[in-house]
C-alpha cells in the first residue's frame, strides 16, 4: 500500500503557504485508502536557534493547526519528530551515505546559510540527510509539498538509491514527490518575487494560519499589486507577479484551476477582486483559526495525541531501522 509521510518545521507562524502549498494537500489524501503519517519537524527546527519556550509552543501549535485543518488523528499518524527516536538514527547512516558535493549544491543551505557558511551550523548543512531519514524510515512512496521542496526530494531519492546499491539490497524505496495545486508556491504579499515564508521580518507579506477574521482581509486588502485589470486567461499574468500570486491564491482556496477563476474574475479591477479574495481567504481560514486557538487553550489533548503518534509511528520505523542496522553489519 503507498505509504504517505510529509512534515513541517515549528519554527515560527504557520501561514497560507505551508497550508496551500502543504496542509490541505496532506488533508486530500487522507480521503484515500492509504496510510498518512505527519510529522512536526522539531529537529529540523532547531537547525537554527529556536528559543525553548518558543519551541514547545510553536510545537503544539502546529499540531493544532494541523488538527483544525482536517487532519484527523484517527486517521492519520501525527508525531513530533525527536518523540520518535528512529528518525535521528537513520539520519546518522544517511549522514554516511550523503556526499558533501551532494549537499553544498542545496539552493536552500546555500540561502539559509548565506555568505557566513563558517558560523552555520553543521546541522543545517546535514538537513536535508535528516528529511531523507523522515521520509525513509516509514519506507514512505509519496511526499506531498511545495515546490522549494523539490530538491530536497531529488537528494532523498539519491541517497535511497546509493545506499541499496552500495549494500547491494533494494531496501528503500525511491519516493515520488507529490506536487499540485494551483499554490505550490505562494509568494510574499508585500514582493510577488520572494516566497511567502515564516522567517520573513515583515506581518504584512503573510496570512497567518492564527490571523482572526478582520486581520485576514485587512492583509488581502493592502496587498501589493499593480493597476491593470485582471486577464482573462493566464498567459495575461506572465509578467504580472503580485496579480498571479493573488489569483493563485484564489484558485487554490477555491480548490479551482486558475483558468476557471480568471474565466469569471476576467476583466475585474483589484478593487472588485480583493474583497472576494478576502472573503473567500476568511469563509476558509477563519475557522481554522478559531479552531487552533480552542485547541491551545488546553494543550493536554495535543500531547495526548502525540504520544500516542508516536507510539503507533514507532511499530512501524522500528523494525526499519533495525533491518538498515543488520544490511551494514551493526552487531545488535
Ligand atoms: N510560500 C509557500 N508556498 C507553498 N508552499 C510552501 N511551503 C512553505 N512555504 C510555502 C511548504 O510548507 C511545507 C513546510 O515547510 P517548512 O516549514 O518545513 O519549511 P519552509 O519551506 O522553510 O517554510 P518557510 O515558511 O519558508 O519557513 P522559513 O521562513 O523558516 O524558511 C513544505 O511542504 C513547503 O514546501
């Protein structure tokens, strides 16, 4: 059966893009008959400094966020990375299977760590040997995320296949990348050319997953764009970065192709779209925000429901990590 893993960082604010480009894809596929499991990646967090307490938080509020989502514990697996101890053992191995060649390509290390490449630490260069571990170590056949994930993918498949060849095994499966949606990559609000993003200094470039009613359509409303009218096909929006990204988001929201947004909207100043946009982005997100803040306000449910993840995602890495340690001849 295809076995389906995917996770996001606790680093900061959940926003629209982790959820368009993520969230409610991880949620459609829990409708099939396979096996999801979803995962708060906490040790990839802390790849760069994370304040403790922000840690635990940001934690439990994306178990929240994706609870309120539609993620349903009863039918997918939801864990805190460093609650299963596999993922870090496997990430070890992988760490002797990754070239360095093979991770100083990464545009993200390259991005995150910047001209300072000396003061970043060493595991954020190892990151993406410890993604590769995550998804591995439940055998999983289909990853769904965004866009700049891509690469990272590429280096899984790479490592699952230097691994079977250099033990001589076919162990690990080479996992497919699921990318869809018209929002695989949602940019800033306030610059069409940069990703909308968690770290990024300014509130305004982000619809926050916690964004209450008036916030949401206060941001659509103040959004960058440009004077012209909207196309009525989306070749028109080629050269029109702030104009796409909106009707992307529409579409998305609207789990719609952009063709068929711009069939109706065709024609329209933003004057006239951003308050649908805006009514659309709040029918859609605002429960989700009042159903996060329900959920923190008394987060012995959420670590309940992690440990028991953790539990039932341990049945299944256990025994993987235990064969990889027998393929390279650990005594145990
Ligand atoms: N702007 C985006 N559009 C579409 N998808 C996105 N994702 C993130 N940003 C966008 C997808 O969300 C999932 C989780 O991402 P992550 O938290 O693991 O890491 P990230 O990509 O580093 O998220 P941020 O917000 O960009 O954080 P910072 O600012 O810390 O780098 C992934 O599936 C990702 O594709």
């Amino acid at each position: 059966t295809p076995r389906v893993f995917s996770g996001i960082q606790p680093s900061g604010d959940l926003h629209l893009g982790n959820y368009l480009g993520a969230i409610q894809g991880f949620v459609r596929m829990q409708a099939q008959d396979i096996q999801t499991v979803y995962c708060m990646v906490d040790m990839h967090a802390i790849t760069v400094w994370q304040d403790p307490a922000d840690l635990r938080h940001s934690t439990r509020e994306l178990a929240a966020g994706f609870i309120a989502s539609g993620i349903s514990p009863e039918k997918s697996i939801l864990i805190n990375q460093s609650q299963v101890p596999e993922h870090a053992q496997l990430a070890w191995v992988f760490n002797c299977v990754a070239r360095m060649g093979w991770m100083g390509r990464m545009t993200q290390w390259k991005d995150k760590a910047g001209k300072n490449a000396e003061k970043a630490s060493l595991g954020l260069f190892a990151y993406p040997a410890l993604m590769a571990a995550d998804i591995l170590v439940y055998h999983a056949t289909h990853v769904p995320v965004g866009e700049d994930q891509k690469q990272h993918l590429e280096l899984t498949r790479d490592i699952a296949a230097k691994f079977n060849h250099d033990y001589g095994v076919d162990f690990f499966p080479i996992t497919e990348p699921v990318i869809e949606g018209a929002a695989t990559r949602v940019m800033s609000l306030r610059d069409g050319s940069k990703k909308m993003s968690k770290s990024d200094p300014s509130d305004a470039s982000r619809i926050n997953m916690t964004d209450d009613a008036d916030t949401i359509a206060k941001k659509i409303r103040k959004a960058k764009t440009d004077p012209d009218a909207l196309p009525s096909e989306a070749a028109g929006l080629e050269d029109r970065p702030e104009a796409r990204n909106l009707v992307n988001i529409y579409a998305a929201l609207n789990e719609q192709s952009v063709d068929a947004v711009l069939a109706e909207v065709g024609g329209q100043q933003f004057g006239t779209f951003k308050p649908k946009l805006a009514e659309l982005a709040v029918a859609k997100m605002a429960p989700i925000s009042t159903e996060m803040a329900r959920l923190m306000a008394d987060t012995a449910e959420i670590d309940r429901i992690l440990a028991k993840g953790a539990e039932q995602a341990r049945e299944i890495t256990a025994p993987i990590l235990k064969r990889t340690y027998e393929i390279i001849g650990m005594v145990g």
